[in-house]
C-alpha cells in the first residue's frame, strides 16, 4: 500500500486526491498539508480522508514521523524546487505539478536530490496519457504520414480579470510567468515528446492585452526551428473565447492531429493537389490499430507513478522531461522579453539559468494591485484536453 501526501490542496490538488483513490486498493492519503490548514482540512472532509493527518506546511509533515512513500506537490510554482528536494531528502518519491520549477538552476537541484536520494520525480504532464495524445504519438513515429515539417501548437483558454487576483498568480516572482509557463506547458511538453528533441532556435513576442493586475503575459506567440529546418508555432493564451487546445502536425506525406483529424493529399502533373482518400484510410487504420489505455489524463499519470513506485521503476513522465518543458519555455521568455531569436540549449552562464536573472530581465506589463487568499469558487475546467 503506497502512503501519498498531498502538499498544496488548492484547485488542482482534487485531481490529484481524485484519482489516488480511484486506487484505493493500491495507495492512501494519509496527510493533507497546505499553508491555510482550513483548505486541508476541508479536503480531508470532503473526500472522506477520516486516517489523513492535517498540517500546516511541509516542514510539520516531515518531522512528524508520519509514514509516507509518495507526494504529491500541489503547490505554486515558486515552491515547487524547495518543497520538492526537501521531501527527496526525506528519502520520498516526489510527483510535483507542471510546471517542474520557475527555472533550470532548479530543476537541476531537483535532478540531483532524485539521484543522490534514489527516489522517483515525476511531473505533472497527465495530458499525455489521453489515448488522442498517445495515439498520436504512436502515428507519427509509424512514419506512415512522413516526417513532421510543420506542427502548430494551440493553448488556447479563457480567464477573467478576478483569475489574477489570487495572491500567488500574476507575478513573475511566486507564478514564475503568463499561460507560456502555466497554461500551454502541457502542450509544450507533448510537443517536445512528439519531436524527441528540443529546437534549435526560438522567436516569441509576449503581450498583455486583457489582465491588467497581472505583471506577466497574457498572450504569447512563439516560433520554433528545429535542427532539421521544420517549424512549429506555439499560441499561449488565456484570452480566447471559446478556448481550445490542440496540436497540427503537417508532415510530409499528411496531415495528422489531436484532437484526431487527417487529410492527404497527392499531386496533379500541374502541382495542384488531389484528395488522397487511400492514404487517409490507411492512417486512420493505423490510429485506430493503437491499444487504448486503461486510464486516461490524471487517472492515467497517477497510475503510472503508482506502478513506478511499486515497482521502483522509472515512470513515464521524468524530471528529465519537465526540465526540458522548462527549457523550451525559458527561451520562449528570453526570446519575449529580449526581443531577439534564442538558440537552445540554454547554458548555466545565461542569465535565464537561474531564476535571479529570470526576474531580473522579465518585461513587467502591470502592475499586480489586488491579492487576495481565496476567490470565490473552487470549480476549475480542464479543456478539452
């Protein structure tokens, strides 16, 4: 039976508690830990967790004595290195919401703690275990469409003015940064899953069109150049109506996308195109031929973390994968922020490495005027994917 601590029991800590006891024959809630211990405890009594020990902060839970094989770290961004490496220290296996850390100075320092304290970091990246995610994976490495030449990447939301309010978002400093870092980090981590590799370049323009109490962006655009001459552009937003998310991949030989859409076609002897209705057929076979997964999204991740726990394997989702989340979206800022193209990788001497220079070089847009500790409604919308 795997003990589970949830640190951080905000908004997205009910997916998390959601899902563990969707395995309740496999693991435990046993602790429940947020700076406002009311939230604690108002999780612990909304879900029934009669046996979970209520704190006040992680440090309280460490020295406890409660006995505890995996958390949870639910907590804003700007927390997630130090609480992280603190419960690796303690020798507990880590699953630390997305983003992994606010820079690459501290997703090292996470990195390390993992290593020399033999545990499991795993990162919160659930969207890639939807079966259209997966299965798009899985039909892009078939190279039954051909080579990736252009994808286009939409994270696409919609968020009110009162969002920012809360006392944590809308600073560069505890958020870490706009919908670039918060928002679209899911479809940047499967991007960089599908390509299996980083770009070698990267050009952003960052804005604030619609949050004036938040310092960061609320709109991003950002062009990618891979090694090989391919692009993809990434939208960051959580100014469009309607909002949806999606990923385009136009390869050589089709077009093939989540959520999941092909069209082929081939050449007339004047250049034009002609549908391919052949080369359709066979792709979508060929998706559907995919085993779908058990669970899916949160279910699915917490699954995998669960079985790497028990088994002392590696999951799905590393720490090794959020950094490079975290590297892509780092140059998306530096790119923003200096307004020039960035090459990738980022080096330990860039300014950008550390979250110091982060802050340092950051484009402040507003200014944050209004915190407040608690907005009125705990209900939270995931997308469409």
């Amino acid at each position: 039976m795997v003990k589970i601590a949830i640190v951080g029991c905000g908004n997205i800590s009910g997916a998390h508690i959601g899902s563990y006891l969707k395995f309740a024959k496999r693991c435990k809630i046993v602790a429940l830990v947020d700076i406002f211990p009311e939230k604690a405890q108002a999780a612990k009594e909304k879900y029934g967790l009669t046996d979970a020990a209520v704190f006040a902060s992680h440090e309280e839970m460490l020295a406890s004595g409660v006995e505890i094989d995996l958390v949870s770290n639910c907590t804003p961004p700007y927390v997630h290195a130090e609480i992280s490496i603190n419960c690796m220290n303690a020798k507990l296996n880590v699953l630390v919401e997305k983003p992994m850390a606010t820079c690459l100075a501290e997703c090292d320092a996470m990195l390390e703690a993992e290593r020399k304290n033999g545990v499991i970091l795993s990162c919160g990246a659930q969207n890639r275990f939807l079966n259209m995610i997966s299965k798009l994976k899985m039909l892009a490495d078939s190279g039954v469409a051909g080579a990736v030449r252009c994808a286009h990447v939409d994270s696409l939301w919609w968020r009110g003015h009162c969002y920012y309010d809360l006392w944590w978002r809308g600073t560069w400093e505890k958020e870490g940064g706009g919908p670039t870092l918060n928002h679209a980090v899911h479809q940047i981590d499967m991007i960089n899953w599908i390509q299996d590799e980083l770009p070698a370049e990267v050009t952003a323009v960052l804005t604030n069109v619609m949050h004036d109490n938040s310092e960061c962006e609320d709109l991003s655009f950002a062009i990618l150049k891979y090694a090989n001459g391919a692009l993809a552009n990434v939208t960051s937003s959580v100014v469009h109506h309607g909002g949806t998310q999606s990923i385009v991949l136009q390869c050589e030989n089709a077009k093939i996308a989540a959520p999941f859409s092909v069209a082929a076609e081939k050449s007339k002897p004047n250049g034009f195109g002609d549908p391919n209705p052949e080369l359709e057929r066979e792709i979508t076979d060929k998706y559907n031929s995919f085993a779908s997964r058990e669970y899916e999204g949160f279910e699915g991740e917490i699954d995998d973390v669960l079985r790497a726990v028990e088994t002392s394997s590696r999951p799905l989702i590393s720490g090794d994968d959020g950094r490079k989340t975290v590297e892509l979206i780092t140059a998306i800022y530096k790119s923003g922020c200096l307004k020039q193209t960035v090459s990738l990788p980022l080096l330990k001497s860039d300014e950008f490495y550390t979250f110091e220079g982060i802050l340092k070089n950051a484009t402040r847009f507003n200014k944050k005027t209004k915190s407040t500790e608690v907005l009125g409604d705990n209900e939270i919308t995931l997308g469409n994917y």
